[in-house]
C-alpha cells in the first residue's frame, strides 16, 4: 500500500510556498480589514446622506465604497508580495475550497482575492443600477485586471513574463482611477482624463515598471546591488528608476498645480532607496515597506488628480 505522502503534488501544489504569519502581518491585515470596512461605513453614510433620490443616491455610496475598496485590493497586494504570499495558494485561482477559512486565519493572498470578489460584484451592480460608459469601463477593467491577476502566479512560479505582472500592477491602478474621477468629476471619462492629465502620465509608467521590477526578479529573488546593469533585471530596474526620475521632474515642473503631490513624490524616492536594500536583504519578504511604498504611489496619484494643496 502505497503512503498518501508518496504521491506526486498537483500542477498547483508543487508551487504552494506559504508565507510567514508574523505579528506585522496580523496588525497590517487588521489595518487593511479596517479601510475595508471603512468603505461600508463611508459607502452607507454617503448614500444615507446624499440629497439624491433613492438610486442615485445608493449609485454615489457604491462608488465611494469602490473606490476605498480599490485602495484595499492594492494595499492588500503588496502585503502579498512585502510578506512572501504570493504563492501561498500555489498556481490555483481563483479560489480554493478553503479559502474564506484561510482568509480569517489572516492569510493575505487568500483576503486578496475574496476582496477583488467584493469589488467586481460592486462594479456589477454599479453598472446595472447606473450604466454608462464610467461604470461598464470600470466592469471591464475589473475583468481584465483579475485575468492578469492570474497570469502573475505563473510569473512568480517561473512561467509567464515580468510583463504580465506590470500589466496587472497598472490595470490595478486603472480601476482605482476610473472610480475616483468618476466619484469626484461626473460625467468625465478616465481614459480622456489620464490623456489631459500630464501628471499621470509618468506616474502610470513608472507603477507599470514597478510590477515589471517584481515580475522580472521572480519569487523570492534578489535584484542584487550592481554599479553597472549586468542582468535584465537591473536593465528594467534602471528603467524603472528613470522613470521614477521623470515622476519627479514632471511633478516638480508643475508643482504650481500639484504642491502635494511634488513633496510626496520626492519622499517616495527615499522610500524606493530603502526598498530596493529591504529586497536585497530579504528577497523572500522584505517586508512592510513595501506596503508603505504602494501607500505613498496611492497617494500621490490622488493628490494629483484631486489636487491637493497645502
């Protein structure tokens, strides 16, 4: 009689690699649970408030849950990657059949995917109770950001180009845009609104560059110092650093306009210093700064389309 522990792992079970469940990453997951709920609270009060009649009014607090859960997904994501998560439910997706279990265990991958449920069945209902362009752009973004939401396991498991995860990352992003302009600016649509908005322009290459920085050094992989580019990975890191540069530069060129944003882009390259040595000390889970990484890119993406001001 043959012993269960002698039979060969699945496809999917050959990739699990489960991360590590410190007292950081509960208090972090117990942060993002927070924002989460943050965004029903502040969904209800809006609708409850709003001098709209009854649909319009449940419209404006889907959207401003949306967007909040759309801040939650990426934050949680970078928890996944900060943390060593990433494979943690190997290459299967989107679910599993324990997965709310491991979610309240305090795994972030498995909270990850249960929270991009919640959004796309928000933007579902957004677009049924109120279908125009913004909502079906934003249901089609939903869409396409979880197929590549897939494609970024094969990635870390070896098998799909650094590519697709800076795709994913940037259509991340995309979602969290459409749903702020169209909570903030009715009527206006994203793609035109990036298109006008030179300040993003930048900013969405370098997010798009950061993925591919994560995709190309793989799971659990150094980027390794370097003086001179020695590997793909330090060619696409230079990009991504040049492009971060040109982040800075726009935003300083048009600081007029965008005060806040100016400051906090000019931290955030500290932020980026400190992260790149985190990666190469700990390439498996370099940690919190990653979290903090993608707060400070969240935030200067919506000081610069709300413009913010001292």
């Amino acid at each position: 009689m043959s012993n269960p522990s002698d039979t060969p792992p699945s496809a999917e079970q050959k990739h699990v690699v489960e991360g590590e469940m410190t007292l950081t990453v509960r208090i972090i997951g117990l942060g993002i649970g927070s924002i989460v709920l943050l965004a029903i609270l502040l969904g209800l009060w809006k609708g409850l408030t709003s001098p709209l009649p009854g649909k319009e009014a449940l419209v404006s607090g889907l959207m401003m849950s949306e967007v909040i859960f759309a801040i939650a997904l990426i934050l949680l994501g970078s928890i996944v990657e900060g943390f060593g998560y990433g494979l943690s439910l190997g290459t299967r997706w989107p679910y599993t059949r324990n997965i709310v279990v491991l979610m309240l265990r305090g795994d972030p991958e498995a909270a990850h995917r249960v929270l991009a449920t919640a959004v796309g069945l928000t933007a579902v209902a957004l677009a049924a109770l109120h279908p125009d362009k913004m909502t079906f752009t934003g249901l089609g973004l939903i869409v396409i950001t979880a197929l590549f939401g897939m494609g970024t396991l094969y990635v870390l498991a070896g098998k799909a180009p650094a590519f697709v995860h800076g795709t994913h990352g940037l259509l991340a992003y995309l979602v969290f845009l459409n749903y702020l302009v169209g909570l903030n600016y009715p009527g206006i649509d994203v793609f035109p609104f990036i298109s006008k908005t030179v300040a993003l322009h930048a900013l969405l290459f370098t997010i798009f560059m950061g993925g591919m920085v994560t995709g190309q050094r793989g799971f659990g992989q150094a980027i390794e110092p370097f003086l001179h580019p020695r590997k793909t990975a330090h060619w696409i890191f230079v990009v991504h650093g040049f492009a971060a540069m040109l982040v800075l530069g726009t935003l300083g060129w048009l600081s007029s306009a965008y005060p806040v944003a100016f400051g906090l882009a000019v931290f955030q390259a500290a932020v980026g210093f400190f992260l790149f040595h985190a990666v190469n000390l700990k390439p498996k889970n370099p940690g919190a700064v990653v979290a903090f990484h993608q707060m400070m890119v969240l935030l200067i993406t919506s000081a610069i389309v709300l413009q913010w001001r001292w």
